[in-house]
C-alpha cells in the first residue's frame, strides 16, 4: 500500500514580536492564529543586524515543564543556567534545554554588531516528565552531519533519521523529534518518512517549495503546517529553496500556560510561580 503524503493545510507569516530584554523578533508559533502545535508551543525567529534589537538578549529566566530549542544560522549565543551549563551556541549549531522540574538560565548574545539569525521553539514535555530533573544537550556545527542528497543539495542532522539513515546528535525519548535543516537544487524533489503519530511543519528560510499533491506553494518567511500521512514530498522552487522540516511526537494532554511555565492544570502553574518564588528552582 502506498504511503499517504502529507498535505499542507494551513501557512503563516506570525506577528512581529519582542521577548527578553526588548529583542526583536517574529513569533510563529504561540502567535493568535497559531496558539501551538502539540507539542510543539512556540517557535520565535529572530533576524536582524541592527544591534538594538538583539543586544539586550535574554538575561536570567525561569522555566518548567518543557524543552527550550534554539538553533542559530548566524551570531553567537550564550548559555547560561543555574545547573552549572554553560556554553556558546554558533551558527548551525544546536542547544537543546529540558527545564523539567526547574531551571533559570540566559541567553546572552556575543557579539556587538553583525547578523544574529535564528530560531527558539518550546517542546512540550509528557506529564510523566514535567518535575524531571534539568538536563542540556549542546552540539557545535562540526558534530551535526550534513547528509549529501542524490540529486544536490544536503540535510543538515540535528534531531531525528532521515530517509538515508543519517542520526542527528540529540536524543530525546519525550517525543522523538525530528528536527532538519534542508538545503535543496531549483527543482530539486526531497521526501521524508514522518510517523503519523507526530505533528510536523515546515519553515521556510530562503525561496520556496511547492507540495505536488495540492500544488500548495510556502514562501519564504512562511510556516507550514503539514498533515495526513507518513511522508513529507515536496519540491523547490525555482531558485532553490532552504527550509527547517520539524516534527514531534503528539502528546495529547492538557496544557496550561503562565508565562515561561507549561504544565498540566491551573494549579500545577501557581505551585511552579510559588516555588520559583520561594528559591527552588
């Protein structure tokens, strides 16, 4: 039986947004039209070389009850927490932060002028591992393979196995991403096997991509939300294009928010404010 391929049901461009110590940047997900993903809550992109908008950064912050993803295409980053991490994150290079039952950390960048581009998305965590303990996954660009495509083109491994075999680095049972960075030829066809148990979007970083099956077209700046089936095909467009192909696991329970915590029920984010107040995180 032939696999069903995934179409793409709904796009968006997000709102302009600030976070942090007034960095500019464009919320996608956790924006009104798109409140989130499950399980996936957020996904902010930031591109600017203007160094007001950046420079602030992220100064010590709070979190529980999920994961903190942030992958840079251009600057530097770096991170800081209170479990003793502590780290620079460079372009193509990944920091993958599970904040479990607790952790303050920062997000400085290191730089005073120049392009900072890049990416944070929220993964939600199952309600099994929410008062886990703390733990950080970081990856420099040397250990994350690219994977060469037949036809041109490479994958860039951060999460998950593509259709060739190619592992990325970081390791998560929670909800087995899958997280690629995918460079394609004018033209170029790409597939991708995605369970059907996962959500799963596209973002675009540069020119487009057409979805054949619908002759669905996603522009550059735009996500994509793609459903129904257990494959992703698409093709680029004319001048190539650059994307981020995400997927996760579903978890399919409540969710309530309160600022930088995500937990269960109403009760379970008062407890996380209290404790945070009270030193114990």
């Amino acid at each position: 039986m032939a696999e069903q391929i995934r179409k793409l049901v709904f796009q968006t461009a997000g709102i302009p947004a600030s976070d942090g110590a007034d960095v500019q940047l464009t919320r996608i997900i956790g924006a009104p039209d798109l409140n989130m993903v499950d399980p996936f809550l957020l996904l902010d992109v930031f591109e600017t070389d203007e160094p007001q908008d950046y420079i602030g950064g992220f100064p010590s912050h709070p979190h529980r009850g999920f994961e903190t993803v942030t992958y840079l295409l251009a600057g530097q980053m770096r991170h800081k927490d209170n479990a003793g991490h502590e780290g620079v994150i460079v372009p193509g290079g990944v920091q993958w932060m599970t904040a479990g039952r607790g952790i303050i950390h920062s997000e400085m960048p290191e730089q005073v002028d120049g392009l900072m581009k890049g990416f944070q998305l929220w993964v939600n965590l199952p309600a099994s591992e929410k008062m886990t303990e703390p733990g950080y996954q970081e990856f420099p660009p040397h250990v994350i393979e690219n994977e060469e495509l037949p036809e041109g083109g490479f994958i860039h491994v951060i999460a998950g196995v593509t259709n060739q075999g190619t592992v990325g680095p970081v390791k998560n049972a929670h909800t087995t991403p899958l997280f690629l960075d995918v460079t394609l030829k004018a033209g170029q066809n790409f597939e991708q096997s995605v369970p059907e148990t996962h959500s799963c979007f596209t973002y675009m970083i540069d020119g487009d991509i057409i979805f054949p099956n619908s002759n669905s077209i996603l522009g550059q700046g735009r996500l994509g939300i793609l459903e129904g089936g257990s494959t992703v095909s698409l093709n680029a467009g004319q001048e190539g294009a650059r994307f981020l192909l995400v997927a996760a696991k579903s978890l399919n329970e409540p969710v309530a928010r309160g600022g930088p915590f995500v937990m269960n029920t109403r009760e379970e984010v008062m407890q996380a404010f209290d404790d945070y107040q009270n030193g114990k995180f």
